[in-house]
C-alpha cells in the first residue's frame, strides 16, 4: 500500500472563494488535503470581486497560490484594460494570468468581448512572463486562432485548464507544447474519448485539478468538490497511463512548479 507520506500532489485550480464553501474554516479544507498527499493548492481568479477574497489568501498561507484574471463570463461586467491586468497579476502571491479564454457553450457574454479581454490577458502574461490559465469551451477555433497570432511573437507558457475538449484540440496542444490539466471529468462513464487524449499526451505536460467546487470526481460525483479530491483525479490518471500513482504525483508536480516559476516549494 502507498504510503500517504510518500505523495506529493497539487490542486493546480480551485476557487475556494466560492459560496458553496459557506463558512467552513479554510484551515479544515486544506488540513484535509494535506492528509491525502494534496499538499500546494491554487486558487484561482474569475473576477476583481474574487481576486480580492483569495489575493489575502495566498498571502496567509505558505502552500496556497492565486491567480488573477477574468472568466470570459464576466467579461461584460468586469472591463478590464491591460494597465489594470498588469498590476493586479504584479501583486504578490499571484503566479499566473486567468482564468480566461473563451466560452461560447452559455450565451453569457458577447464573443467579441471575450475575445478582446483573452487578448489583453494574454498580452500580459507575456509581459510579465507568467503562464496563462485557459478556459476554453465550445470554441476550439477561436481559441486556436488567438494563440496562433500570441505565439507568433515568441514562446509563451500555456495551460487549457480542465481540459475537456476535443483530440483536435488535444493535438494542438500536444504540438505546441501547451499544458493539459486533469479534472474529475476523467473519472466519469462515457468519457474514453478524453482519457485517450490524456493517454495520448506526454507525462511532462500534464497536471491534476479538482476545479472545486465543481465536478467532483467518482467516487464523490454529486457532492461539493474539494482539494481533498485531487487525489482521485490522480488515482485515475495513473490508471490510464498505466504508471504507479506515485510516479504521476511526482510527475504532475513537478510540471506545476516547473510551469508556475513564481510558486515555491516550501
């Protein structure tokens, strides 16, 4: 049997700002992870609203990390101009840009704008050098299309966090050397097409994500989702890659420090 001591794992997106946490002590959430081998968490920024909650954050613990950007869903309420992503991402804590990208499966805001605020978001992670958190949904041309022009200007480091997209995309990413991240989504029936992309990727550019409070995986489906969880996200990535889980622990983690230069490993 594994030996929980031996496991390093990262939760490389959750928003733990969110209400479906109520009032529940961050300090439990993460003492729980901690116990299952999930040891650096990231929680990430959708709104100015949000990055304001989970800035402090990041700050108060040594193994937590943020974000900041804005979901293509609240591009129409939170206008952001490439000054303001530029400081809000300098702040200390944050080692990413997003998330951001585009989402055209809800109707929630007007392409153009999303496509806009993507642009601006991914001209200031090159700037400042930071990896770009992607959100991508019913889009893959449009999003293939943006980060063509972006790469043009040079290498840029890039994740399509929660990846559920098509193998095209899959390929894409594989080519271009773009990071995949592993949610629950793997662990659910009817989802061979998405395991095989992540069989068919290399090692070195995966990482594991709960995306908490959403998609917990099975055997958790239906309940809130949390850090804790990622340790399933892995258990089945092992599975479908057909490596022990502790080589994939140590693989994914070392992709996540190696793609987020401004976190530490304490």
């Amino acid at each position: 049997m594994l030996n929980l001591d031996e496991l390093t794992i990262v939760d490389s997106h959750c928003h733990l700002d969110d209400e479906r946490f109520g009032n529940e002590p961050l300090e439990d959430i993460l003492k729980r992870a901690e116990e299952v081998g999930v040891k650096y968490i990231q929680t990430i920024s959708t709104t100015n609203a949000d990055f304001e909650i989970i800035q402090p954050l990041a700050m108060k613990h040594e193994r937590l990390f943020c974000s900041y950007g804005i979901h293509p869903h609240s591009v129409e309420d939170d206008i952001v101009t490439l000054e303001e992503v530029l400081e809000k991402a300098s702040r200390e804590g944050v080692i990413a840009i997003g998330e951001t990208g585009l989402d055209y499966y809800y109707d929630n805001a007007p392409k153009e704008r999303q496509i806009e605020s993507f642009k601006i978001h991914l001209e200031a992670a090159r700037q400042l050098d930071l990896p770009v958190i992607i959100h991508t949904r019913e889009a893959e041309e449009d999003t293939i299309k943006i980060l063509d022009e972006a790469l043009k200007k040079g290498p840029m480091k890039l994740l399509f966090h929660c990846f559920t997209s098509n193998p095209k995309l899959a390929d894409y990413a594989i080519e271009k050397g773009i990071y995949l991240s592993a949610s629950g989504i793997i662990t659910f029936k009817k989802t061979e097409e998405l395991q095989n992309s992540f069989k068919k990727a290399p090692l070195d550019k995966i990482l594991v994500e709960t995306d908490a409070p959403y998609l917990a995986p099975v055997p958790h489906r239906g309940k809130r989702n949390e850090p804790a969880f990622t340790r399933n996200v892995l258990e089945k990535l092992s599975e479908i890659k057909g490596l022990p889980p502790k080589e994939v622990a140590d693989a994914t983690t070392t992709n996540f420090f190696n793609l987020f230069t401004k976190a530490k490993r304490s």
